[in-house]
C-alpha cells in the first residue's frame, strides 16, 4: 500500500490548481481574474500575452452571442414564420422565422467552448503558481523558446495528441452531445415541430419505452429481433467458422492453401456487392426461383424476403456465407498456436477426439476469442449492411414504421431520414449504446480472458 501511494505521489502535479487558490500569492491568485497576470509579472510576456489574450477572446464571444446561445438552449422555441400583409406593394410576405435546431446546435458549442476555456484557465493557474514557486526557491524559470523546445521533447504527447482530440472532441463528442440533446425536445414531424420545438424532458423515452403506442410496441418487437439475430449471427459464424478451421488444419488435410483459399473468395468481394447480387438472385422472379421452378421442384416463387420467417431465416444463412471466411481465418492462427505438447498428453491419457475437443480445443478458443466475440455481438447488433441491403427490413406490415428483419440501427435509419422522427431516433440511438455498453461490460468481465490476463490455464 505504501508503495502505491509512493507511485500515485509520481504522478501528481507539483503545482495543483487548489494549492494555486490556497497558497499563492497576490499575483497567482489574481490570475484567476485577469489570465496570465502571474506570468506576466515573472518575465514569461509571451506566454501571459496568450493567456491573456484567450480570456479577452472568450469574454468578447460570450458578450457578442454566446450568452444569448446559452439563453437559447434552455428555452428554445424561437418565433415562428409568420405571413404578412404588404400594403405598398400589396401581396403577403413571410418573415424570417427562428430556426429552433441552431439554438440547440450554437448551445451546445458554446457549452464546449466554456468547457474548453476552463481547461485553459486551469493551466493559466498552474502556470502562475509554477513560476511563483521558482522565482521563491531561486530556481530557473523557462523562457518561451524553452517552453516550446518543450513541446519537442519532454511534452511531445502535447504537440502530437493536441489536434486528433481536437478532431475528436469536433466531430465525435459534440455532435454526439448534440444527438442526445435531441431525444429530450419535440424535434420531430410528427405535429410540424421541425423549425420551432421545445424541451419535453423524458416524454419521448416514456413513447419508446411504453407499450400503449405503435411507436413502443415496434421497439420491443425490433429489440427482441435484433437480440435474436445477434446471437444467431455471431455464434453460428463462430461454430462454422471453427468446424470449417479444424478440418482444414487436420494433417491428413491434403493442400490447405487452396482450401482456405476457396473459403476466403467470397470476402474478396465488396460486401456490398455480394449482397446486392443475392438480393437480385432472391427475389420473385430472381434466378433461383427460376431455375427451382424450371427444375420442376417448386410450382410457385419461394418467398425469400416477402415473408417474415422465410425473410430472417435469409438474412442469417446470408450472413453465414459473409461471415464463416474471416472468423475461419481468426480460428485458424489460433488453433496453430495451441501447444501440441496438450493433445499429446490427452492422447496418452486415453482421450477421444470429442473430450479433447471440448476439454482443450474450446476452452483454448473461448479464452482467446471471448474479446472477438463481444466485438462481433456488437457489430452484428449494428449490422446495418447485410439487413438494408437484403431486405431494407423488408417485410414491412401496412401503417408500420419498422418492418420484420428491420434492426434498431436500419429501423433507426428510417426513423431519422425517411420519416424525420428525429427525437424519437435520438432516444433509440441511446437506448442501442447502453445495451450494447451494459452487455459488452458485463460480459467481458465475466470472462477468463479479463479475470485471468497472465494466460490460459
């Protein structure tokens, strides 16, 4: 425990921000008013300039529009388009309305900005209270051609991490940030709220989530489908994929290569591609129902992906000629590493090959791949290729907004940009990443690859 708290006490900054408000000088803590007034005041002019100069900034941003941007975010609304009576030139024009999605959007990035400021101002008073503490004990205090030779070698984490977080923070976190905001406003169609909505709290995870309304009773039967198909899809890949892998490993197996080879053709081609063409060959009047017909086996079409049943159980074997190749070839490198010194043993001690199998072979595979297999569950809960381009969620019953093989992500898709149900798709959006999260988590941690890391046993 004491070495613990030795290595903890490496870690930590010398000049903490609490220690800058507690126990710095006149100067350092008023720095917390007027940015870089403690470097200014120990010769760092260059760096108390652009201290000094981002606080100007943010407070001219923040008098210019981002008070009113913050003002807008928790009221929203806006006024409405309204028409007029020109009586000069004697026709009806219409005002320029508010348009209540750019309140949300500036809101939030002003939010991120202030965010941001702060992470500045923090730095300003570990800064000040830095060379406070040098100038005390006599010690040497950087220049800014030392500081930026810094940045070069002992904080080259900084130079190089500074813009993908930015990027990150940009085009991920703020647009995500954005997303979630929606699922608690009236955005939608549905009553013409696309220019001016409101906040309505959790009223629209109340619609998701409630059985008594046709958008409720789609989740849950979207939900239930898709939890289905993820498991379908991720272990009947894995066990095929894995049958496919032994066989071909076995030594009395004659040119491996070509095999795997075979096997490996279909993942050679776009995905996209694949699909589009299976659709084609699927349909009605496709070529297979064609040829069944022409070979006298079946009098009518078979009804790939008009009918529910016939249309899931498609979309699964689809996925299985998609899929066997890649966790074939995941099997395959793994099954060459397990020591021939196990089977040996097992044979020796009178073992078949069914308990070497599932005393070795699995337990060894599971223990390896467990991680691989969260992450293809997850994949396949938000396989939107092989569903859309199939089916587009096909068959979809009259007045529904979701059809019989539609996963939350296509059923998402057409919430969002077909129907414009952009707070409902918001909601169903969170819903999918906890789900996802809390099953991922737990999962995992449940597993021998995370409880014991040192090795297979």
């Amino acid at each position: 425990m004491a070495s613990l708290k030795k290595r903890a006490k490496e870690f930590e900054t010398p000049y903490p921000v609490t220690k800058a408000i507690t126990k710095g000088d006149a100067l350092t803590k008023l720095s917390m008013l007027v940015m870089g007034l403690g470097n200014l005041a120990h010769k760092q002019i260059v760096k108390g300039i652009l201290f000094l100069a981002v606080e100007i900034a943010y407070l001219l941003f923040m008098i210019e529009g981002g008070i009113n941007n913050l003002y807008h975010l928790i009221t929203l609304g806006g006024r409405a388009q309204e028409e007029v009576w020109n009586e000069a030139k004697g026709i009806y024009e219409y005002t320029g309305g508010d348009m209540t999605i750019l309140f949300l959007l500036y809101g939030v990035a002003t939010i991120f900005i202030t965010v941001l400021f702060f992470m500045i101002w923090r730095v300003n008073m570990k800064s000040a209270y830095e060379v406070e503490c040098r100038a005390k004990e006599g010690k040497h205090i950087n220049t800014i051609k030392e500081d930026l030779e810094a940045l070069v070698d002992k904080r080259l984490h900084w130079t190089l991490l500074t813009l993908p977080i930015l990027g990150i923070v940009i085009f991920t976190i703020l647009p995500l940030v954005f997303m979630i905001c929606m699922a608690f406003t009236s955005y939608s169609k549905v009553g013409d709220h696309l220019t001016i909505f409101h906040w309505v709290g959790l009223k629209n995870f109340s619609t998701v989530l409630g059985m008594g309304n046709s958008i409720g009773k789609t989740f849950w039967s979207v939900l239930g489908w898709t939890l289905i198909w993820a498991v379908l899809a991720t272990f009947l890949n894995y066990i095929f994929g894995m049958i496919l892998a032994i066989v071909i490993n076995r030594k009395t197996t004659r040119i491996k290569g070509f095999w795997r080879f075979c096997f490996m053709l279909s993942a050679a081609i776009p995905q996209f591609v694949s699909l589009l063409l299976m659709r084609t060959m699927l349909k009605d009047n496709g070529l297979v129902n064609n040829l069944l017909i022409q070979a006298g086996l079946i009098s009518s079409p078979l009804p790939f992906l008009t009918n529910a049943t016939w249309a899931r159980a498609t979309v699964v074997i689809i996925n299985l000629w998609v899929g066997i190749p890649f966790t074939m070839m995941q099997v395959t490198g793994i099954l060459q590493n397990i020591p021939g010194e196990l089977y040996e043993a097992a044979r020796v001690d009178g073992a078949g090959p069914v308990t070497i199998f599932f005393k070795i072979t699995l337990p060894y595979m599971l223990f390896v791949t467990t991680p691989y297999l969260i992450t293809t569950f997850t994949g396949n809960i938000n396989n939107f290729n092989v569903i859309y381009l199939l089916t587009a969620g096909a068959p979809v019953p009259v007045g529904a907004t979701a059809g019989k093989t539609d996963l939350l992500v296509t059923w998402l898709y057409k919430l969002t940009v077909d129907l414009q149900y952009f707070n409902v798709g918001a909601v169903v959006g969170i819903l999918t990443f906890v789900i996802l999260a809390v099953v991922s988590l737990i999962t995992y941690r449940n597993t021998g690859s995370y409880k014991n890391e040192e090795g297979f046993q």
